[in-house]
C-alpha cells in the first residue's frame, strides 16, 4: 500500500534559542504548532516526529505525533536534516512494512505555518507535478542584490551589474524556508536531498514561512502572528 508521510524533525539541543523544539510559544511547545498543522491537514497517513530526545518524543506524543523510536543516526550538528527524514522514512518504512509514496518534512521552527499553507503546497506539487516542492518567501524590504560584503575596510557589492537598479527591475528572488519540504519519496531518496533534480520554489506568505533560528526571528514571527499578517 502507497500512502503519504509527514516527517517532523526535532533534534535535541538546540544552541541559539535553547529548548527551542519545547519553547513555550503562545501556550504551546512549538512543536506542537508543527503537529498541530500536519495533523489538521488531513491528508497524511502517519504524521511522525523524528528525534533522538526522550522529553521531545513524549510531548509529540502527547499532541498526537507517532514517535515509533529515538533517532540513532544524524542527530549531530552537521548532518543535512534532508538526511535525518530520509533515515526516519526508510526505518518506518521498515517497521510498518508499506511504502510511502509522498514524504513531505515540516520544520519546527516555522510556528506559524498552517494547515492550509501544507495543502496549498502539496497542492502545487501535484499539479505541477515536480518531484520535489519546496515553500519559499519573497525578501520584502530586504534585497539581496545591493548586497555588500566586508573585505577589510571596504563593502564590496556581490552583485555589482545590480546595484544600480531599481527595485522594480531586478529580477525575482525567492528565499526556501523550512515550512514545507514534499518529495516523491524514491526520488528523494535517490537523490539524498530535497533539492533534488527539478525541484520548484512555491511561494507562501512570511507570516506562514519565518524561520525562527534566534531570538531576533522569534520576535518577528510573534510579531506576524499578532497582528495575523
């Protein structure tokens, strides 16, 4: 039987925010946002959380997450977390004895996603009918190409042809966020990634998309959340 699985990644010991996979966020651990939103999609066989943290496992549980073991592998700081959901899709598909033929990876630090940000997405990955499909925002005020970069005491444009342009007529710029990652699963598994052969952007609104990597992040996204932009 072929079936869809959402893998939620939620390794221990975070640095920058600690805890941050449990931190309290609006009166929930902010996991239990990433849960929430899968679950009420309502279009996964299994929603699981993959992590190598006893205290993390059993607050997914709580919210209604599969946690059917503890990660061994790729629990370190360097290991792509594209690696960490395709070991967890490959253990599973072991222990229930099926394939999946979808497997779409939503990462905790984006809170603010919603149930209907996942079937938008999955949506698209359908129709356009792309291997692999990846959320993404636009940078708002914050424009890569006038980009300079410090070399001693001078800043160096990175993109010096577009330093000169407006706005208006450089061209489009999306940023992949870690909301919603979706892949057909023997292609990201060939592949070892989700940025794999052909893969497409598909925009979502910054209130949906904000990662949150330090505290800097988490007050924007509460601020996004608050004013429900």
């Amino acid at each position: 039987m072929v079936g869809s699985l959402c893998v939620i990644p939620a390794r221990g010991g975070s640095k920058r925010i600690p805890s941050k996979n449990i931190y309290d966020y609006f009166g929930k651990p902010m996991i239990a946002w990433a849960i929430d939103a899968a679950l009420a999609a309502n279009i996964f066989d299994d929603v699981i959380v993959s992590t190598d943290d006893e205290q993390i496992a059993q607050i997914s549980k709580s919210y209604g997450a599969k946690v059917p073991f503890l990660r061994n592998n790729y629990a370190d700081d360097l290991s792509p977390v594209s690696q960490a959901t395709i070991d967890c899709l490959n253990i599973y598909e072991n222990i229930t004895n099926r394939k999946y033929g979808m497997t779409v990876q939503i990462m905790i630090n984006c809170p603010n996603r919603r149930a209907k940000d996942i079937l938008y997405i999955v949506t698209k990955h359908i129709e356009n009918q792309h291997n692999f499909t990846i959320s993404s925002t636009n940078y708002s005020f914050l424009n890569p190409w006038w980009a300079r970069r410090k070399v001693d005491a001078s800043w160096i444009p990175l993109f010096p042809s577009e330093i000169e342009k407006r706005s208006q007529d450089l061209p489009e710029l999306q940023c992949p966020n870690g909301a919603i990652w979706v892949a057909n699963s023997n292609n990201l598994k060939a592949s070892g990634t989700f940025y794999g052969p052909d893969y497409q952007l598909v925009e979502i609104p910054l209130s949906s998309g904000v990662d949150i990597d330090d505290y800097g992040d988490l007050t924007l996204a509460k601020q996004l959340r608050k004013n429900g932009t």
